[in-house]
C-alpha cells in the first residue's frame, strides 16, 4: 500500500512541463553550441571559407536532425500532458526518465558528428531516440491504466497517440538498419521520418488524420 506522501507525490502536472519545457530549451540551445565555426586563422580566402563550410556540413546535418527530434518528442509529450488530468508519483519518475534522454541528445548528437562514417555512433544516436520514444510509450500506457487521462478524451485519440509512437519508432529503426547498407541513407531516411511528422501533417491537413 503505497504511503500517503507517495499518493500526493506529482499530482500538479503544470510543474512537470514546465521543468520539460526548461531541459528541452537547455538541449536545443546545446546543439547549437556545439557547432563550431572556421578558426580564423586557418582561412586566408574566400575559397578556403567555403571549403572550410562544406566542411562542417556532417555538424549542420546532425544539429539539424537533432532538433526536429526534440522540437518532435516536446510536441509529443505536451500532447500527452494536455490529455491527463492529475499526475502521480510513478507518472513524474516515468517522465523523468524521459527527460534524462532528452539532456543526453546533445552527446549523442555530437558522437554521430564527429564520426558520422561510424555504424556505431549511428546505433547510439538511434538507441538514444529509441528511449525517448519507449519512455512516451510507457507513460501514455501507464496513464490508461491509472485512469489519468481526461475523461472527455475520445477513445480515437487514445489510440491515436500510441499508434503515432509505434509507427514512429519502426521507421526510426528501419531507418537506423539501413546503416547496414550505408551511413549516409540510413541519417537520409531518419531526415525523411522527422520530416513527415514535423511538416506533412500540416501540409496534408484535413485530408486525413495521423496516428
């Protein structure tokens, strides 16, 4: 039987996506300081500025990705959020561990930069969207079960919610297996998948409803 403090524990779910908001921003802003200009001294023309440039375009390449998969996953987790009525306890650890991803996308970011050739710096940063999806996953399901969500939510969005994760997640994954093949189609593929659920959406509007 749980104690009482552990039953009022996490109840206030505006303190939660406001500690979410604050680590999303920490994040996105991270990405970007790990990019790193030109040393001023190594550039002595324009041509070597922009060979310079074409140079970091793996950095440009994975700071982009890496900030249509947290602004994704923030949109995500809001919508969840909007949809539950009271937190608990096990709500606030699951989102935490959530959150403990999120902080570790910078690092894995930068890893995939710097050995953006490497399978394996690819499978880390899959690995690292892998949890953040899981973790969204495990919080939707744990808050049916606990009868958390709105009452009013209708039962299509319900399922709308986790259906998106899971397709979501397969083709992240389908995406990270093509590393098999070659690096750079399986990061193409990821772009592809970010692109879709960060802009077909809306281009697509009332045509159809995504899961």
């Amino acid at each position: 039987m749980p104690t009482l403090y552990n039953r009022i524990q996490g109840r206030n779910l505006d303190r939660l996506a406001a500690l979410s908001d604050g680590i999303f921003a920490v994040a996105m802003t991270l990405l970007v300081l790990d990019l790193h200009i030109p040393s001023a001294a190594q550039v002595h023309g324009e041509g070597e500025l922009m060979r310079a440039l074409g140079a970091l375009g793996p950095q440009w390449i994975t700071y982009g990705m890496s900030f249509l998969t947290l602004g994704i996953f923030w949109a995500g987790q809001q919508t969840q959020l909007n949809h539950m009525a009271e937190g608990t306890r096990d709500l606030t650890w699951i989102h935490l561990g959530f959150l403990f991803a999120v902080t570790l996308l910078p690092l894995s970011t930068r890893l995939l930069a710097e050995f953006i050739e490497y399978r394996l710096a690819l499978g880390i940063y899959w690995l690292n969207v892998f949890v953040l999806g899981a973790m969204l996953f495990w919080s939707w399901s744990y808050a049916g079960r606990a009868n958390l969500i709105k009452p009013d939510t209708p039962e299509e969005v319900r399922g709308s919610i986790c259906r998106r994760i899971v397709i979501a997640q397969s083709l992240y994954a389908g995406g990270a297996a093509l590393c098999l093949i070659h690096p750079w189609l399986s990061i193409a593929a990821i772009v592809l998948v970010q692109l879709n659920y960060a802009i077909a959406p809306r281009l697509w509007g009332g045509r159809r409803t995504r899961g």
